[in-house]
C-alpha cells in the first residue's frame, strides 16, 4: 500500500514552500488548495492568538478592604448629581485618586451620534467624573478612546470635546504611532495592537460607560468599554464576542468604573438612531467590580436575565470578578 503524503509543519515552512509542497502532492485544485492554504495560516481562524512578544499593562486598582463599599448605585433625576452621589457612595473620590496623579478617562465615543440618542458616553458624566478627579487633586486627566468613525467627529458631536476644553482635559487621538501590541494570555486575546500612549504616564484609569443594546453581545457596558483600546482589524474578534469582552476584565484592572443609567438606549444599539429606542431609567452604577457593575445593569438598568448574558459568566468563572453584585458590599442612595 503507498504511503499517504505527510502534510509538513506550517511552522516549519513559508507559504511558497507550502505551496510547492502542495503541487508535488497533488493537491492543487479548486477547494482542496483554498482549504489547505486556510490550514496554512490556521492561527488566523481565531484572531488575536500570537507569539509574539509585547507589553502588558499593570494593574490601577487601589485595592480594598473587605468591608469598604465595592458598589454604589444611586439614582435621580440630574446626571451630575447622580454620578457625584454614587462616588460618594463609595467613599468619595479622594478614596481613589491621590495628590498629584495622572488619571485617564475611557469613555465610550465609538460613534459620531449626538448625546441624546445615548450611544456614546454623555458629557455630563464626563464632566462630573473629571470635576470629582480634579477636585481630588489630580495634576493632569487624559480622556483617550479609539472610535468607529471619524475621532475628531465623535469626540466633537458626542460633546466631548466641549467638555474636554472647558475643564483643560487633554485629549488623546488614535494616530498609528499611540499602538503597542499588548501580550495577553487572554481565551482569545493574546497578541494584539493596543491603544498604549494613554496608559504610559497614567497613574489611575477610570472608565465611564453609556448602559447601552448591543446587537452582537446583548448589552455594551463597562467591560464592553474597553474595546475601544484595541487597534487593527478588530472586527474579527465579533465571532469571538463574549470571550474577547471577558478577556478585557484580564486585560485592564481598573480603579473605578462608571455606568451611566439616566437614560438607557434600550434597542438599536450600539449605533441607535432614534430617540424612541432611549428610555429614562435615572440611575448611575459606580464600583470597583466591573463584573458586578455589569451584572447589575444588565438586571436592572436594562431589565434583562443575566443568565443570558455569557460574557459575565465567563468573565465570573475565570474569578475575574463576581457577576452575583448582592454578595458584594454596596450600597443604594437617592441623589
């Protein structure tokens, strides 16, 4: 009987060799070859998996005590109230960020959308945020995200900017020379190009998240947030959706999280479009757990079983935080 021909290691060869090989063997028509050169660079069927080396990102997180408040939700009816009522809630922001520091804000501006369709974070969470920072002694606050559209465009139509210039923030936009790769040992994030120039001089890192639809992932929250940090062709990582967004919980510890419930795009997201797809809900969930924050805004803010969601479930199983918020020591205030 022949012997069968031997595939050889992709590893081990470059892909004109690989090709010859393929000639030699007799497998060069049609579907057979376009599956065999799919074999060939089989590490791209899960995108983010890598070898290469690269930076990894330390953790921002102050750290707590078992009996310090880890959750605060507060509601009302004015943004900046509520937000400075759930920090309170937490012990203040001074609890946070010290004397001195460099504190970068993450909002969420993937989109060019105007501040009432609640697709991008409101500008008056990132007002009451950088007030509270800046009131806690912080020297500098950098606000950096990397958007779907234009970033110039949605930093200005989302309101942003106007902020950014009235409170001296520095914004940070996404040229090609502000990416690093990042090494991760992620479930599918391991080596990939990241949005670093914010991070090398940051001292705190807090993001400030829209409780929004998703129509890939369910809900766009506080971890969802952090996928604006990554560059390159991220829209890969879709079909890997929950566990790229439980990978981010691995990737960035932050100080402090901030989910915006005032007004909840409650469907069409992440784009929305329509001021009837926007509910007012008038609450801020603030903490230091951006699985439980999570957790409970997909419960409470937008009103959905969070036995559905499995991002928060991977994220809860790998111990990267608890997705059961009740066990955690919070708190609930009126602003």
């Amino acid at each position: 009987m022949p012997r069968e021909p031997v595939t050889p290691d992709p590893k081990g060869v470059n892909r004109r060799q690989f090709i010859r090989h393929l000639a030699m063997t007799g497998i060069t028509s049609g579907g057979a070859l376009a599956a065999a050169l799919l074999l060939w660079e089989r590490r791209h069927f899960v995108p983010g998996f890598g070898e290469k080396s690269g930076i990894t990102l330390p953790s921002f997180s102050t750290g707590l005590l078992k009996t310090q408040t880890s959750l605060a939700v507060a509601h009302g009816t004015d943004r900046i109230a509520t937000t400075r009522a759930a920090i309170d809630a937490l012990g203040g922001m001074g609890r946070f960020v010290e004397k001195g520091d460099v504190v970068l804000l993450k909002p969420n501006v993937a989109f060019d959308r105007p501040p009432a369709l609640a697709a991008t974070t409101h500008p008056d969470s990132l007002r009451a945020i950088a007030e509270l920072v800046l009131e806690a002694g912080a020297k500098r606050i950098l606000v950096a995200d990397n958007p779907i559209n234009s970033p110039a465009g949605c930093f200005l139509k989302s309101g942003l900017k106007s902020v950014a210039i009235d409170l001296n923030l520095e914004l940070i936009y996404p040229e090609q020379s502000a990416f690093t790769d990042l090494q991760l040992d992620g479930e599918i994030l391991r080596h990939w190009p990241f949005f670093h120039r914010p991070f090398e001089k940051a001292d705190k890192v807090i993001g400030i998240a829209p409780c929004k639809d998703h129509n890939l992932c369910s809900a766009s929250m506080t971890m969802k947030n952090w996928y604006g940090l990554l560059g390159g062709r991220r829209n890969q990582f879709h079909q890997h959706i929950h566990s790229i967004i439980s990978d981010f919980a691995l990737m960035i510890q932050p100080t402090l999280v901030v989910l915006d419930g005032m007004h909840v795009l409650m469907s069409n997201g992440p784009t929305g479009g329509r001021l009837s797809d926007v509910r007012q809900v008038g609450s801020v969930v603030a903490g230091t757990d951006m699985v439980a924050v999570d957790s409970y805004g997909y419960t409470n803010l937008l009103g959905r079983n969070v036995a559905d969601l499995d991002y928060l479930h991977k994220a809860h199983e790998r111990g990267l935080g608890n997705m059961n918020w009740q066990e955690t020591a919070w708190k609930e205030v009126r602003a």
